[in-house]
C-alpha cells in the first residue's frame, strides 16, 4: 500500500509500506479522501514525527472477527478520536480534553494512505445521498459544533467570526442554523470571502476597512455577543477582545501559537468570557453526522480542491497559503 511519510519540514514522501494488520474489533478501510486539517499543517511545518491525516471517508475492505453490523463495502465517515473512557474529563463526557486522546498521534502512518484501520465503534454509515467529500467534513464540523455549543449562542444573538478557514466557514453555517440575528466576518483572502457571501451578514476585509470599527458601527457601538477567533493570529485575538460586548463571549477554536499581547484589564472592565475550544465532546460527532445528513448544513461547497496523493506536498503548501476551502488528498 501507498502512504504519505512526514521525511522533514514541509516534505512529505508517497512510498510503499507495510500491508495494516487489523485487530478483532476493528475494520480496515479504503481511503476515498482525506482532508488537509489545521492540525496537520502545523505537524507538517514544524517536521514532527506524528501521523498525518484524520479527515477521512471510505470503503469497509477488512472486517475484524468480532465485529457484526457491518460489511465489507459498507461506505463510512471515521470519528478519528478513541478517548480512554478512564480519564477524569472522559467521565464527564468532555472526551475532547481526555488525558490521553492524542497518544494515538504518535503513530507514523495516518489517513493519507490507501488504507487506513479503525476502530469499529467509530464508524458512521453513510446513506446514498452524502458523498465521501461531504463525510470528511464531519470531524470539523464537529469542531465547529464545539465551539458555538461552548458559545451558549441563543436565538437572536448577535455574531462576529474572525477568520473564514474551514472552521470558521462551519462555525458561520451553524451560528446562522443556530438562530443568530446576524453573523459579520472578516477574512483576508478573497476566495474565502466568496464562499461566504451567501451565508453572513457581512464579510470584511481588513485589508481595506478595520473590522473593530466596521462591527462596531454595525452594532451601534455595543459590540457582538459572541465573537469567535477562527483565524489562530495575535491580531485577531485582539480584535476579539476589542470586539466583544460587554458581558459578550468570546471562543478561540483558532491555533494561535504566538504570543498575544494584551491588556487585560479590558476583559475585567468589560466582564468577559473567554474560552478555549479544542476537538468535540461526547455526542457532538454523532450531532455533526446528523446535521449533514439531515441537510441541516451544506457543506459541500467548502470542498475545493481534490489533489492526488502523489501531489499531496503541493495540497498541503496550497493550504498553508489560506487558498479556498478544504482541501481533499485522494489516495
């Protein structure tokens, strides 16, 4: 079988390795597509040993011998998360902050492969109508749920997301599912600003208008009740901060790995929240499944680009340009 190894920094080679061997309780799966995360750009630049690739869609090919319920052809979205279950946070159905979710990651090989094993308790079937590029998309809308569940948004709410990656395009589609009176942008790059024209209220570009001030003027100088830093820079999460109404919210789904320099004087004197959102918790995949099968979202026009395998390093160096929407390896 075909997999793409991390060699170095921002250089991933296709080459053959060793045939998955499969375990009683799980399947091994035909890698239809397997979406570039955010997660995945930061291992690929900084050349960490982890594996690469979790949003992915495919065919049942193996099954393990004590699996029933399930058969080979069977077409499926994977929930690329197994918590312990043990851990304090597993408990209280919080699995995103499970202690050792992420273990998993160290293994070399990930989804950007020919094939990929799993866990049969993490598959989800898919009906006719949704589309392997549409299943891939269920892990960050998954995300997306996260953060505006975290937000506490009600209906009526008023919205800014800062940064119109994948995530922030979900975080938009379910803000607006969710009831809020209207959802104002910012994004930088001109064809993420296209894909969300028929969904927000507003899209600004803060390369020519200052979203602090534009947002604030559209809300009579009150601010948003929620704002969420979809973007991962400082810039944004001082926007955020300045943005937020007082008494508002503000979640950062965004990986900012910088420093943010800021006075924090303004999030006592405004009375805000602030909340960090990573991953999902126990159900919210299930819900995420449900909401694109059920067509409660659409999500296939955040799909892209379909790039090969064997030119998975032009995928990726696409990605880090912040071009379009997501972006689909096809082993």
């Amino acid at each position: 079988m075909r997999a793409a190894m991390l060699e170095d920094r921002r250089r991933l080679v296709v080459r053959d390795v060793p045939e998955l061997v499969i375990g009683d309780d799980e399947v091994l799966i035909d890698v239809e597509y397997c979406g570039i995360c955010g997660s995945d750009l930061h291992i690929y630049t900084e050349g960490m040993g982890l594996g690469l690739g979790h949003e992915f869609s495919g065919d049942i090919v193996q099954i393990g011998s004590d699996i029933d319920g399930w058969k080979i052809g069977d077409r499926v979205a994977v929930d690329p998360r197994v918590p312990c279950q043990e851990c304090y946070w597993c408990r209280r159905g919080e699995t995103g902050l499970c202690e050792k979710l992420y273990l998993r990651a160290t293994r070399r090989q990930g989804a950007f492969a020919s094939y990929a094993k799993t866990k049969h308790t993490q598959l989800y079937r898919l009906p006719d109508h949704v589309t392997y590029e549409e299943a891939t998309l269920v892990e960050p809308t998954a995300c997306a749920l996260h953060a505006v569940r975290m937000s506490g948004l009600k209906v009526g709410d008023v919205v800014a997301v800062l940064g119109l990656g994948p995530i922030g395009q979900l975080v938009l589609l379910l803000a607006k599912t969710s009831g809020a009176k209207a959802v104002y942008t910012s994004e930088i790059s001109p064809s993420r600003m296209e894909l969300a024209r028929d969904v927000a209220d507003i899209v600004i570009d803060p390369t020519v208008t200052d979203p602090v001030d534009r947002i604030l003027d559209l809300t009579g100088g009150l601010g948003p009740d929620i704002v969420f830093e979809c973007a991962g820079n400082a810039k944004t999460t001082q926007e955020s901060i300045a943005l937020a109404r007082r008494g508002g919210t503000i979640v950062i789904p965004g990986l900012c790995f910088e420093p943010v320099e800021t006075s924090f004087i303004d999030v006592v004197l405004k009375g805000l929240t602030i909340k960090g959102s990573l991953a999902w918790s126990e159900g919210e995949f299930s819900s995420a499944f449900d909401l694109i099968r059920n067509r409660r979202i659409n999500v296939s026009p955040l799909v892209t680009d379909r790039i090969p395998l064997e030119d998975i390093n032009k995928a990726f160096e696409k990605a880090l340009k912040s071009e379009g929407g997501k972006i689909l390896v096809k082993p």
